[in-house]
C-alpha cells in the first residue's frame, strides 16, 4: 500500500515538473512564424503597370527627311565628284593648256551678245544660254585664278629667285671666264658631332687657290646653303674678298629633292663657265661645264686644289672657243693628272719636232 502511494506522488511530481519546463520554453521563445517562399510574395504583390512605350515619330517627319538626306548626299556626291576632277586636272595639264582649251568658254560670255532690236525669241534664247554658261566659265576663271595664285607661291621656293643671279660683266672683262666654286666638300667640309656640335674644316690649299686664281677669273661661290650660312663662312674662309660673288640656297632650283645649280641664270657666256665641284654631275643642271674634283673629308694631305691650278690657269691663258668641248675630252679621267700628262706629251712631240728641224738643218 505504501508502495502504490510512493508511485503515485513521484508520477505526479514528474507530471509538474514537465509542465513548469514546457511554460517556461514557450515564454522565452515565442512561435516563430512560417517561412513563406519569395515566389509567393511576388506573386501575392500587385505587378506594377508597364512603362509607356515611346511617342512614335509620325510618318510625315520619316517623310520630310528624305528630301533633305537626299540632297545632302547629292552635296557631297557633287563636291566629291568635283575635287576629283579638279584634282585629276591640275595634274594631268599645265597651266597653259587648261588656259588654252578653256579660252572659248570664257570668251562665250562677251561674244554671245543680242543686239537691242533683235525678236524676243532671240533675245530670251541668249539670256538663257549666258545663264548656263556663266556658272562653269566663273568656275574655270576661278580655278585659272587660284592655280596662278599657288604655282607662283611653289615657285618662289622652288625656281631661282631671279632671271639673272650676277650683274653684267664690265665691257672690258668680256673675255673673263667665270669659275664657279661649290661649298661643301670642295673648298672645306662641314659635319655635326653629339660632342662639338657643328664642326668646319677648311681645304688644304684653299688660300693659295683663291688668290692666284683671282688674277685670272671670275670667282663665284655657289652652294645649297642658305646666306645665313654661307656669308659668315666665306668672310673668314676668304679674308682678302677673291670671290666676287656668293650664291646660296635661294638660287638654286629645287626640283626632285635637289638642289640644282642652274648655270644658265648666272647672266655669263656658257662657254665660259667652269663649274669645279666635287659632284658637279650630280648637283648642276649643265654638268657638260663641271670639272668634277676629289671630295674633300677632312684629309690632312689633301692637294686636289692645289693640282687644278695649273689646269685653270692655262686655260685662262689661252682660252678655248668653248670650254664645254675642253672638258668634255676629260671626260673619265681625273683632270689634272690627265692635263699634267698631255703637257708632257706636248713637250716631248715638241722636241722631236725641234731636234727633226734640226736634223732636216744639217
């Protein structure tokens, strides 16, 4: 009996106990609430109403801009079309020859002109005619015009400055030869160093040239320098003014990337000019007047002006009719070893000739 009564206080102590500890969880952690899946909120939401669409152009714009891309593409097909004509002439003609093949055209203006009693047929006939003619006449006007304008622009950089580069000789020097000098690698040689910047080197021999040859000729320096140059260089390379004259840059004439000597602007007989340079082939526009010398690079026994002196000078003694033929039976041969050995050929015909006079005596 005790038994059961002892059981029957533990159940009901256990049964308490457990409802105190469940009392307590569901105080302390109140019910969570479920999940809901994200889908299902959208889908519970309302769906906002769709943007607008955009205001459509109406078809009477879409309509309106044909015209204008239509002629704005024209425009541009005419210039275009225009240039390249243009173009494909001023390179495909000269100046003379546009000026010549359009001269009716220009001229149709002045002589298509209706007398005051003519029909009004006649006269409505020529005002429409002078109206179609007058654009592309003004046009060929225009281009003849600008290309005038352009060509004589290129030209002041390209041709000489002047027809005649020298004055005229004085009356009593007319039978002076006239020696043209080049510059560079001809009477000294100039070269550029990181260290020393422009670096001049003056010939051997340059003075001894230059004063002997005075007494003879007439001097000219003629170089692709500019006078910038060209002047200061000459005042100390030539202190005593032996040469009469300095030509630089601006007289040249400047074609395919060379600037060319043009002898026959120097105002002077060409049959009486003696170009001496070391590329007197390449640089001068009458190379049959070049004596072409040794290319001077800064040689310490260098003598190639030296050894022309005696070829100058007989020429300047017994001038030829031309000195063109003179130079031309030179041609291949270094001139004054070649002058050097036809005078000791003359003087050894020569002396045969004297002792067979003498012989033919006896």
């Amino acid at each position: 009996m005790s038994s059961i009564l002892l059981r029957s206080r533990l159940v009901s102590l256990v049964s308490k106990r457990s409802r105190r500890l469940l009392s307590s969880d569901v105080a302390s952690n109140p019910p969570k609430e479920p999940l809901i899946a994200a889908e299902t909120i959208v889908s519970n939401r309302t769906p906002p109403p769709p943007p607008p669409p955009p205001p459509s152009a109406p078809a009477s714009s879409a309509s309106a801009r044909k015209p204008w891309n239509f002629l704005k593409y024209s425009l541009i097909g005419a210039l275009t079309g225009a240039t390249a004509s243009v173009a494909y002439v001023s390179y495909a003609y000269s100046l003379d020859e546009i000026d010549e093949r359009t001269k009716t055209l220009r001229t149709a203006l002045t002589i298509n002109e209706t007398p005051d009693d003519a029909p009004a047929l006649d006269k409505f006939i020529s005002m429409l005619y002078c109206a179609a003619i007058s654009v592309p006449a003004k046009a060929a006007e225009a281009y003849l015009d600008a290309r005038r304008a352009i060509e004589d622009q290129v030209r002041g950089y390209t041709e000489p400055y002047a027809e005649k580069l020298l004055p005229d000789l004085h009356p009593l020097e007319k039978h002076v030869y006239t020696l043209v000098l080049d510059l560079q690698e001809t009477l000294l040689y100039s070269y550029w160093t990181r260290e020393k910047g422009w670096q001049t080197i003056k010939r051997p021999g340059v003075d001894a040239f230059l004063e002997h040859l005075a007494q003879y000729y007439e001097i000219i320096v003629f170089s692709d320098y500019s006078n910038m140059y060209v002047d200061p260089v000459m005042e100390r390379l030539d202190p005593k003014h032996c040469v009469r004259y300095r030509l630089g840059k601006a007289a040249t004439k400047y074609q395919d990337g060379v600037h060319y000597r043009d002898l026959s602007k120097l105002n002077r007989d060409p049959k009486k000019i003696i170009y001496l340079s070391a590329h007197a082939r390449e640089n001068s526009l009458q190379p049959e007047n070049g004596a072409v010398i040794k290319p001077y690079k800064s040689e310490l026994d260098d003598t190639a002006l030296v050894d022309f002196i005696p070829f100058l000078e007989f020429v300047a003694r017994n001038p030829p009719a031309d000195i063109r033929q003179v130079l031309a039976s030179y041609e291949g041969h270094e001139i004054p070893a070649e002058f050097i050995r036809r005078s000791k050929e003359h003087q050894r015909k020569m002396q045969e000739q004297k002792q067979h006079g003498r012989l033919w005596r006896r």
